[in-house]
C-alpha cells in the first residue's frame, strides 16, 4: 500500500463518538476529522522541535520533509 493510501486508510477508520445527538452523521464526520487534524498537526510540531533540537535537522531540511510533492498537489487541486 502506497503512503498517501495508507494514510487514507487512517482517515477513513477513524471515528470518535459524539456524545451530541443533535449533531447529523455529516457533522460528527467532520468534527472527526478535525479532531484528527489537530492531533496530527501538534504531533508535527512535537516531531519537528525534537529534529531540531537533539538531531541537529536543519530547518531546510524540514521544509523539505513537510513540503507537498507534486503529485500531492495534483492530487488536491488538478482535476
């Protein structure tokens, strides 16, 4: 399995429980998403402070290790 498909299968397994029976199932998708997204982006930011700091990773380096690829970027805005 591919990265990005990989990841793909991450996303689409995850699920929290929404205690709000008000919320449609469209929203607690979404809410679920987001929570994952957050969770995602601290762990970066974690990661990326400890290269930095103990490893002696260049910011460069990071840049470069966070930056879309092309066919990332095809993939979210070429149709």
């Amino acid at each position: 399995m591919k990265t990005y498909e990989h990841a793909r299968a991450h996303v689409a397994a995850f699920h929290v429980q929404h205690e709000d029976p008000h919320f449609s199932v469209g929203e607690s998708e979404l809410r679920s998403l987001a929570a994952l997204r957050d969770a995602v982006d601290v762990a970066i930011a974690v990661h990326v402070r400890e290269l930095v700091e103990f490893e002696a990773m260049s910011w460069s380096a990071v840049a470069s290790s966070l930056s879309p690829s092309p066919a990332v970027l095809q993939r979210l805005y070429g149709r």
